[in-house]
C-alpha cells in the first residue's frame, strides 16, 4: 500500500516540477503523470479503504499487479518512480509478459511501435516509398532541458491493397534534438538515416532533424497486406473472443464521502490530462492543481485506515477540506463546482466569494498589457493542408510562448504559458536556435489581420495573413 500511494504522490511531485517554469514546460511529462490514473484511482480508494492491514496490503497487491498489466511503458513507469520514492517494486509484481504485436478487430495483425535503428529502417523500404513521402505535421517541442519532436509523414505503399484505404502516415517520435531546420519549401521527399551516433532525417532540398533517437510507428489499415505485415501474421496467434476483451479494474463500493474524494482527485487528473491538447495547455491551472493535492497518496492512506465506517467517511471529509484549503480561493471554487454538480454534495466545501476584477483604464493611469519585448519558444507545430475522415483541413502553424510577467505585475514572478495558432500561414521558418531560451520577440501587424511573429532574430519566424487565434500579450 505504501508503494501504491508513493506512486500517486510521485505523479503529483511530477508534474508540478514540469510546470514549475513555463520556459521549460514538459507538457508529455503532465500528460503522462495523469493518465496513469485515469482507470487506477478508484482501485487505489478501495484498496486503501479499510482498517485491517493485511486485507489493505492483499488489495494493493492486486491494484499495482492491474497497473502493471497495462502495458511496457506503464510497468517501466512504475518501476522507475518507485525507485525514486525508496521502493523496489519487482518483487511485488509477476514476470513481465513479452510486447508483441496485436491484432485488430478483423483480425489483421498491427503494426508495432519500432526503435529508429539502421535495420528497422531498412525494412520499412520494400514496403513504403520515402523518397516521395511528404510531411503531414511537425511539432517540436521542449521536454524540461531537452527538446522532443513529432513528424508525421504520408508514405506511398508499394504494395497492393484489395480495397479503397486512407493514406498511409508513418508516425515518428524523436528524442533528444539537436539540430532542426524546417520550412515550407522542405515538405517533400524524405531520408531516414537511424546510426549508432544518432538519427538523421533529411525533409526536402534543405530541411533536417537531428536526434539522439527515436521511434516510429506505421499507422496504416493495410499494413497486414505489406511484407512486413505478412511475415508478422504468421507467427502472430488469431485473435480469440478472449484475447479483445479487456479485463474491469479491481475494486468496490466506496462509502459517499470517499467516493466524493476519489471523484474530485479523478476529475483533477483528467484536467491535468487535457494539457496533452496544445490549446488548453495555457489554461490548466497545473501548478494549483499539484499544489491543492500535494500529499495525496499519504492522506488517503490515513483516512483510508480509521476503523469504523463512520470515522473513515468523516477522515475523508477532512481530507477534501485539506485540499480545498491547500489549493488557494480559485482551487476552492472548482474543487466546490465539482461537488456540486458531480457528486450532489454542496455540503463539504464552500465556495469562497469571486472578487470584483476591474478591467485597466487607460482614464485612471492603470497599466495595459501589450506585445512583450522577450519570449522563449516552447513548442513550434505545423500541419499541412489534409482531407481527416472526409473533412477538409487548413494548412495550420500553432506555437506555444512563454511569457515574462505583465509590465503591471512584478517582475520576478513566475513566466506564463500562452498558445497561439493560424490557419494557411504564408511562412514557416523554425531553426534551433529559437530553443535557445529567453530572446528577442518581435510582432509586426496586428493580431487580427496580416501578422508576423519573430522570435531570436528569424530562428522562429511565421506569417499569417488572417491573423492569430489569440494575441501575444
């Protein structure tokens, strides 16, 4: 049970350190940290929820074994951050099973996740033609001090398909950037070059990405029908009515005030979790939300553990209240909202007053925000135009800021996250030094219009001729 809650406290710890300065936001790390509990919450207040300790340690048991099952990546997870919380974990969990390769719901094998290596790659040259591949989407995008990237490439197959089929995209995933240089001329024509000393990928007649390595994954219906796909099918077991069902979480019936408990910390993750849409990532309260359930796992524990069913459901009403009072007045209102209109229990906490906000005036002297002089790139993102389940879309740039504090605010507090977007920009310039941090931001025409964003003299530079979804200021 003590590993189980250190597990939740270290996600907490997690993602308030990857939000802790917006100029080095790791939104993955948040989004990551929160989904891990999306369906082990509830399980995690069962198993807590109970004075008998060997009862309590034979559910957690089941709880971490559940956890583990969901996959390598989890398991990985898992062992590393109980590592850090003091705990080795292996010795509670079954052997890992191998990940191999499923099938889908027609019983067509899929394709698996692959490292970017010279062999992996070379496989992928019977089946696809990279040389006339061209890119779908680019987002690059810091991870703490490094920088990740995205590349989403359209591949022409060279194999037959027996019926009409989307076309086929190659997702690469790649970590550890060390050189970009990416424009709207360098959309075509692609080379995968994945060495020991890292993974070259030349875009077009000069674009180029430079990584420590990487990951790709075909997303193709007909993969089945490639090469690939068939030496796979062959060795991979049918699908059986067993095999695609998944099995429930383990768990049971909470008491009202632990149910109401667990609700509202599962509803903060899945706040937490909506950073993984670029859009709402500036406006998830993440720091707040870390703050306001700091301690968590320990305080759940604790009430979890009064004996008789009375004192665990008021130890619970005493821990939302502790939470409502960690969170500040704004943490108070949601965490009261939530309650109220999801659980029917207005009852445990109030909903400090919202205070009068007085819009600045220029009439009184009151300072009004503008365009800031310095910015530090977060991610850069660019879609080409694309037809998405019958539905035409734009061609599209999108950017994530960080911001200094407003020139009315004090100047040493915390930098602020703000995101930006257009449609069918007219540039694309992204070259690595726009990463390097704090710089010299530039914006030319209004937001509204014909507007162009410059960051670090160039290294960041996109046009947009309808304007912007949002001002930077």
């Amino acid at each position: 049970m003590a590993v189980l809650t250190a597990l939740l406290d270290r996600s907490l710890d997690q993602m308030a350190a990857a939000a802790a300065d917006a100029r080095l936001f790791d939104r993955e790390a948040i989004r990551a940290a929160s989904d891990v509990w999306d369906n082990n919450l509830f399980p995690l207040f069962w198993a807590a929820g109970t004075s008998r300790a060997g009862e309590r340690e034979r559910r957690a048991a089941t709880v971490l074994e559940w956890m583990a099952g969901l996959g390598e990546r989890r398991r990985v997870w898992m062992t590393e951050q109980a590592a850090i919380a003091g705990y080795d974990i292996e010795s509670l969990l079954p052997p890992a099973r191998p990940d191999t390769p499923g099938r889908d719901y027609r019983g067509h094998v899929m394709a698996p996740q692959y490292r970017l290596t010279r062999q992996n790659v070379d496989e992928l040259v019977p089946d696809y033609d990279l040389a006339a591949a061209s890119v779908r989407h680019l987002r690059v995008e810091r991870a703490g001090t490094c920088l990740t990237a995205f590349l989403q490439l359209v591949v022409d197959r060279k194999f037959a398909v027996d019926e009409p089929a989307p076309p086929a995209l190659l997702d690469v995933w790649l970590d550890g950037i060390t050189d970009i240089s990416f424009g709207l001329s360098h959309t075509r024509g692609v080379i995968l070059d994945a060495e020991v000393r890292g993974v070259g990928i030349s875009l077009g007649p000069g674009g180029r990405l430079r990584a420590a390595g990487g990951e790709y994954r075909l997303d193709d219906r007909s993969w089945h029908l490639s090469a690939a796909g068939r030496r796979a099918d062959a060795v991979i077991p049918p699908r059986t009515s067993r095999s695609g069902r998944r099995r429930r979480p383990p768990g049971g019936d909470l008491g009202p005030d632990a149910h109401a408990a667990a609700a509202l910390l599962h509803r903060a993750m899945l706040e937490l979790r909506s950073v993984r849409y670029a859009e709402r990532a500036d406006r998830v309260p993440v720091r707040d939300l870390c703050r306001a359930f700091s301690g968590a796992g320990e305080a759940i524990l604790a009430a979890g553990s009064q004996r008789g069913a009375r004192r665990r459901e008021a130890a619970f009403q005493d821990v939302i209240r502790a939470w409502a009072g960690q969170g500040g007045p704004d943490i108070t209102r949601w965490l009261a909202a939530v309650l109220r209109e999801h659980e029917g229990r207005p009852d445990i906490v109030e909903a400090p007053q919202v205070p009068e906000r007085i819009p600045p005036s220029l009439a009184d002297g009151s300072p009004v925000s503008g365009t800031p002089s310095q910015a530090a790139l977060v991610m850069a993102a660019w879609t080409a135009a694309h037809t998405d389940y019958q539905t035409e879309r734009p061609a599209a740039a999108q950017l994530q800021l960080a911001l200094p504090p407003r020139a009315h605010e004090d100047s040493s507090g915390p930098w602020r996250l703000r995101t930006v977007g257009c449609t069918e920009p007219n540039s694309f310039h992204l070259r690595t030094g726009a990463f390097r941090g704090a710089g010299p931001f530039v914006q030319v025409g209004k937001p509204t219009a014909a507007c162009s964003l410059d960051l670090h003299q160039g290294a960041l530079r996109v046009a947009a001729g309808d304007g912007w979804s949002a001002s930077v200021s």
